[in-house]
C-alpha cells in the first residue's frame, strides 16, 4: 500500500509540473509531441525524415531523451534545428521536470513545434505526462502484431499510431491489419500513419497532419 501512495503522489507532483509546461508552451503556440517506442521501432529515423520534411515550412526544436548517450542527438543536429539532450542516466522514461529544464535552452518564441523522443520503452513513459498535446506511439512491423495487446496502457494514452517499417512485412509474420485491428480495439480514436523511412512511404501524410496542426495553434 505504501509504494502504491508514493507512485500516486510522484504522478501527482509530475502532473502538476507537466500543467505548467502545457501553459508556457501554449503562451508561445508551440505544438508539443511526445515520441515513444520500444526500442528499434525507429523514432528517430522518423524523426529525421520528418525534419528533412518540414525544413522551410515548420520551425521545428527538439528536445532528445536517451539511457546513456547522446547519439540520437548527434543525428538530430546534422539537420540544423535547436536539440537538447537529456541523458537520464539509467532512468526508464523522462519526466516533466526534465522536459521543463530542458526546455530553459530552447527559445520558444522562434518555433512552431517540439518534438520530445522518449527513452525507448512502452512501459514508464505511458503514465508521464510532459505537457504535450499529444503523444505518438510507434510501431514496428518487426514487433509483432500483438503490441498493442502486450502494452495497451501506452496505446491507449496515446493520439498517434505511426506502425513502421512497412517495406519489410514481406520478409515477416506480422500482419499489418491485425495490428491495426489490435491498436484500435485499445484505442478507437488514434490516427493511424503507415511508414518506411528507407522507402520514404508514409511520410509526406504524417507531415501534412503535423503541419496542420501545428498551425491550428
């Protein structure tokens, strides 16, 4: 019973905190997106197709969560938009407090949209709100089709379905229907984007949405 009140008042404090982003982003009409996956899904092969896609069109920062390294970010660099690192040293998912220190760095008035890639995991990062409007959970066809059933609480938070690596379902068992099929049955109201980042398939869609929405705001 004890872990249980210690976990509650933990999301409690971090969503008090994620409150305060979700404001000073919106004071500054930032589209905020939270990235998450397994790891080996590809965020950040999309991520980088996605900035090769909006360059001119989108001020886009990012802002990189990783266990370890910075490598991620390394590559997220070479696309010439503002990146902030956070290295959680062994920490499982990033938080609203990392995400408001991070965000100190960035100058909010000079884009339109932040990008927050998740520590590679569907597990923690599903109960941590980081202020954003919305989050995107990718899925890889070299996952399987029963992700969604093997971790519904990250589907169903989320607003996204992005299910990558297409180009390979050849090659795999995973059906590409089922795990659609899988994913709406948690959540009914996600949009659902097809991709390969190698063929470039399903890119150009899922950056017209994100355009849009940007805008919107």
């Amino acid at each position: 019973m004890s872990i249980i009140t210690v976990e509650r008042k933990v999301l409690e404090k971090n969503d008090e905190l994620a409150a305060q982003n979700r404001q000073m982003f919106e004071k500054h009409h930032v589209f905020v997106l939270n990235m998450v996956s397994s790891p080996g899904a590809g965020k950040t092969s999309i991520l980088e197709r996605t900035l090769e896609e909006l360059k001119g069109f989108i001020q886009t920062a990012v802002i990189e969560g990783d266990v370890q390294t910075d490598i991620d970010a390394q590559r997220v660099a070479k696309y010439d938009v503002p990146v902030v690192q956070i290295v959680t040293n062994g920490g499982c998912h990033l938080d609203a407090k990392l995400v408001w220190d991070a965000m100190r760095n960035i100058d909010l008035q000079a884009i339109q949209l932040l990008i927050i890639e998740n520590v590679g995991n569907l597990v923690c990062p599903a109960n941590y709100d980081l202020g954003e409007h919305c989050k995107v959970v990718v899925a890889s066809t070299t996952e399987g089709d029963d992700k969604p059933l093997k971790y519904p609480a990250m589907f169903r938070n989320a607003s996204v379905l992005i299910i990558n690596k297409i180009d390979l379902l050849p090659y795999l068992s995973c059906n590409l229907n089922t795990l659609k099929a899988n994913a709406l049955r948690i959540n009914p109201a996600l949009t659902v984007f097809e991709t390969s980042c190698t063929a470039n398939q399903g890119i150009a869609a899922w950056c017209e949405w994100l355009k849009k929405r940007a805008r919107e705001l």
